[in-house]
C-alpha cells in the first residue's frame, strides 16, 4: 500500500487512452544490471506511457518527498543509448502546463525512477539512475530539435514478465497532441546527411492558385539525389505563443519548426536549390507570404541536411522503364528526377506519368513534352482531346487506370497526400511485384 499526502492536477494532454480488465498473470523478474536487454528496448519501443518517480530533500536530511507522475508521446518517445560512461535514457519534455514538477526536483536530487508498460502482455521495466536536465544548444546536440531533455544514466534495471495483473479490453488510443517521434543524433536515418549551412531565398514564383516555387542560395554545393528532400529549420522566422491546449490543432504545441521539403530543381553549379510548395500549413503559409517581398530584405533560413532515397537512379543509373503516380503536389520528386534526366543528356527513359491534380497544378508539368503523362482533374470545365503524349480525363484516378498493359513490368513510383498513397497502395496490391514497388510521403 502507498500513501500519498499531496496530489496536484497534471497534464491530460498526453495520455494514451485504453480500456482495462483484471487478469491474472504470473510474474517473473531478471535483473538486467545497466545496460538494457533486446527484450527491454523492445518493450521501451512500443511504450506511449511511462511513469517517473524524483524526489526532493531540502528539509531533514533524513527524510524527503518522492514525486510521481505520467509521461506519455509517441511511441518508442523515450530513447536509450549507450557510450564510455554506461547505458542512458532520454526523455523529451513536450509542452505542457509549466509547472517543471518532476524536472525541479532533478535540478536538486537526481534520483530518479522510471517504469515502462506493455498494456498487452503486461511487462514491465523498472530504471533507476541518475537523471540531468539539458537545455536548448545542449539538449539539441543529444536529440536534434529538442529543447529541454532529461538524459537518466542507469544504475540498475529490472525486466518483469507478466507484472501488470490487467489486460487491455480495447485498442489503445494514442493522444492526438502527441508531436512526432524525435530520434537521438546517433540514431539519424542513414539516408540524412547532415549540412548545416545559411539557405538564402533568392527567387519566389507562383505556380498556380495556392503553389508556389521558392529558390534558395547555398554556400557550398547541394549533397543530394534527384528526388531527395532538404530540411529546414524555420524557427527564426515563425514565432508561436505559448497555449496550453489547443484541441483544434493538437500538435502545433509541440511544433519545432523544422520541415523536409523535396528539392524540385538543382541548379547546375549545385548551388541553388528549389522547392515547389503548396500553402498549407503554418511554415508553407509563412513561405507564401514572401512573394513580392522587396529584394533588399533577404530571408535567410537555417538548412539541416539532406535525405531521401526516393529516386529512379539505380547506382547513378537511371531506370528505363518506369510508372510515376502523383497526386497534386506529390509531383515535386518528379519533377526533380524528370529534370536529372533530361540535363544527363542521353535518350529518355520509358515512362508513364499518371498525375491527379486541379485544374491549375497542370501548370507545374509544362516541361515534361517527352513522356507520356494522363492527367486526371476533377475541376476541368470540359473533357479535352489528347495532345500530343498528353491525354486528358475529366474524372478522378481509379484502380483500373493501372491495368492498361502498356503500364505493366515497370518500376512504380508513387508520391501524394496520405489518402491517395494508401488508395493507389490497395490498388497496386497483387498487380505489381513488391520489390518493384516505391513509395515517398510528404506527410513529415
């Protein structure tokens, strides 16, 4: 039995719904030492809840009080590492109501504890150790983009097997004011490089109604494939008040600013780059608004890196028979490799483009006269006649737009919103090998 004397209302924003029963379950411990086991870090990676115990002892040296409370994020939030001084973990501190409970006791006592839970086959890891708090360049060196972490070094762990005497009676729902999962510096994908230089917006030109093309200036040369993605850091430019709930746009709380825009075209020299933006969202809206900006107020935008595998250059060698499927802006990447291959100077390869799009966003495939491309735009006035590799439908894109055999035996690239990935995913689904199969998300 645990009796608390004091209870103080926290956080709901980020707690992981579930439906609990009782079950009974048999419980064996093994004691891990420091360094977390396979089984350990899987559980850690499936845990959108962990609970963390401090303490403080500014009175009596022999007595204290202990804190209790609820993390919750993403699952796998919490990140573990290990280097010459032992085995860490790494929590990241989302935004919340500011009362820095937990983390001002660490700021005095760095005792800490942690549990982690699988709601489904009732694990448990208990982590005690020795926590510090980091704070903004500090935090961001251990985990890019972070500004308050607490890094917990691991004195001892303890893996338990059928601890939770419960079983979940429903799915779980993750909080929708949940930000993305943020990775350590070590774990950066191998596809990202990082970069860190000045980008220089030196050109805006409108594409159509709401997209736009935004050309910036490096110091140094581009370091990516055609169709690969830049990442930008606008934190200097759009500021964000502090609220504590915002339920009509739950993640913005935890918005860091940072985007990864594919790069639509290089320049020859690799010294400039584009990106074809549509106004969407916070960033995008900001991007917008420079369009007739005066040229002597230059907007300088810190560049992170760039990644992206998403390209049809095998070993630098482009693919020869080819189907792109886009939808509205998901043509950038497209055009990016469209562009790579034309300026190679060789024949062009064999390829389809099937674009679903507005009316307006045609505009944004102008260049492409030497590939067969089917437009489908929902918004044309009337049905036009094909011209020249160009043919028209006044309709939606459909499953049976993919049986055509001319569109068969080719590597199948696919890039748009999430909804049209997901239908033309279903649709590819027993038509198209696997390993034939590539897919690009703009979703982050």
């Amino acid at each position: 039995v645990l009796r608390t004397n004091e209870h103080m209302g926290n956080c709901p924003k980020y707690i992981t719904a579930r439906e609990l029963r009782p079950l009974r379950r048999t419980a064996h411990t093994t004691a891990l030492g420091q360094a977390l086991s396979p089984a350990a870090l899987e559980l850690l990676g499936q845990a959108s809840t962990v609970f963390v115990a401090t303490r403080h002892s500014d009175r009596d040296p022999r007595e204290s009080d202990m804190g209790f409370n609820h993390r919750g994020g993403p699952r796998g939030f919490v990140r573990y590492f290990e280097d010459a001084q032992g085995s860490h973990l790494v929590l990241p501190d989302y935004s919340g109501n500011r009362f820095y409970q937990s983390l001002g006791n660490v700021e005095t006592d760095p005792v800490m504890g942690i549990v982690a839970l699988d709601f489904t086959t009732g694990a448990m890891l208990q982590v005690s150790g020795r926590a510090r708090n980091l704070f903004d360049e500090e935090a961001s060196r251990v985990m890019p983009g972070a500004t308050l972490i607490t890094v917990v070094s691991i004195d001892e762990a303890f893996l338990t097997a059928g601890a939770l005497d419960l079983e979940l009676a429903s799915e779980e729902q993750l909080s929708p004011y949940n930000p993305r999962r943020r990775l350590l510096a070590s774990e950066a994908p191998g596809d990202e490089r990082p970069f860190l230089a000045t980008a220089t917006l030196v050109d805006v030109t409108k594409e159509s109604s709401h997209v736009s093309t935004f050309t910036f200036s490096l110091p140094t040369e581009a370091d990516l494939v055609p169709g690969g993605h830049a990442i930008f850091d606008f934190s200097a430019h759009v500021g964000r008040s502090y609220q504590h709930m915002n339920d009509r746009d739950p993640r913005s709380l935890n918005d860091d600013l940072v985007r990864s825009f594919t790069v639509s075209k290089v320049s020859p020299d690799r010294r400039r780059i584009s990106i074809t933006v549509k106004k969407a969202g916070v960033v995008s809206s900001f991007l917008h608004s420079l369009a007739g900006r005066p040229g002597d107020e230059p907007v300088e935008v810190e560049l992170k890196g760039f990644g992206g595998t998403f390209t049809c250059f095998d070993d630098g060698r482009p693919i020869q028979r080819m189907l792109w499927v886009a939808g509205g802006v998901g043509i950038t990447p497209f055009l990016a490799m469209y562009r790579a291959l034309r300026d190679a100077g060789g024949p062009m390869p064999d390829i389809q483009l099937l674009y679903a799009c507005r009316r307006d966003e045609v505009a944004l495939i102008r260049e492409m006269t030497d590939i067969d491309v089917t437009i489908f735009d929902t918004r044309s006035p009337v049905e036009r006649a094909p011209v020249g590799r160009r043919s028209y439908h006044r309709r939606r894109l459909r499953a049976s737009d993919l049986d055509d055999p001319s569109r068969h035996d080719r590597t199948v690239f696919v890039c748009g919103p999430a909804g049209f990935m997901a239908d033309v995913r279903s649709w590819l689904d027993g038509r198209v090998d696997p390993a034939q199969l590539r897919f690009e998300s703009f979703d982050f």
